[in-house]
C-alpha cells in the first residue's frame, strides 16, 4: 500500500467505502512463503504487519503469534476488518458534518471573520512601516489606486 503507486489499489483514502478498504487489502500484494512473520525481503507483509499494529497497538511478535499457523488470507481480512474499524468514527463524523450545512456554513463564517481581522491587523502594520505609500486618509488609498482590492470592513464578502 503506498500513495505514490499509480494504482488506485495502493491506497486506502479516510472516506473510501468499507467493502472498497476490504477488496484493497485483499489484493494486497504479499509473498509465496504464507507465513504471517517480519523479516527482510518480505516488504507487503511487513507493510500489512505495519498498518495492522498501527490500527489495534499489537506488536509485530503478537501480530505474529495471532497468524501462526494461518495463511496470508485471514491476514489481509483481518488488516482490512481492522483499518474499516478504524476509520469507522472518522468516516461517521464527517457524515454528520456534510449533513448539517447550517453548522458548516457558521465555521466558515466565523474563520473567514477572524482571518479578515489578522489580515487588517497586518496590512495596517505594513502600511505604516511603509510611510512612502501610505494615505493618511484612509490607509489604503495607495493599493486602491493600484490593485483592484476591495474596500476592507464587516460588509466585504469573502
């Protein structure tokens, strides 16, 4: 599994539907040896021991010890039931997000309001520092002649 690869089976996305995280690890590539074990030379396995100790805290020697005597399919079911069961809350959360456009709309809202207002607190900064350009009327007036910038304030819409 690896972001870089160009198949699309390499991956496994934070939204990307159960059955599809499933179908992935068990196309997972792995070795002829069907010994669930860490070593040098086997590097799917290693990457499927890797993410499944990331998912349920196991260590490689109880990853190792759970496989005994199992083969590379149990493996790959059990990394893939594991990594669904691990994105479960992340996946149920942003369902719950994209459904309340309400909620979505008022973050939006009150960070594009506190971004306007370390943004003025900026430009002002930088206006007085720059006193060749600065318009002590307005503070603004030298960009307003030169760059097509709205004026600054609550009723600006972002």
């Amino acid at each position: 599994m690896s972001k870089s690869d160009e198949n699309a089976n390499g991956c496994i996305a934070l939204l990307d539907k159960p059955e599809d995280i499933m179908r992935k690890f068990k196309r997972a590539v792995t070795d002829s040896d069907a010994c669930v074990r860490y070593a040098e030379g086997k590097d799917g396995v290693n990457n499927l021991m890797g993410i499944y100790s990331a998912v349920t805290g196991r260590t490689f020697e109880e990853i190792e010890h759970e496989f005994e005597g199992k083969g590379y399919g149990d493996f790959k079911a059990a990394v893939g039931e594991a990594v669904v069961e691990h994105l479960r809350p992340i996946q149920e959360r942003y369902a719950d997000y994209s459904k309340n456009k309400d909620y979505l709309e008022q973050c939006y809202r009150a960070s594009a309001e506190k971004a306007l207002a370390i943004s003025q607190r900026t430009l002002r900064k930088v206006m007085k520092k720059s006193v060749t350009f600065y318009d002590l009327q307005d503070g603004y007036g030298f960009l307003r002649r030169f760059l097509p910038i709205p004026p600054l304030g609550r009723g600006n819409p972002l």
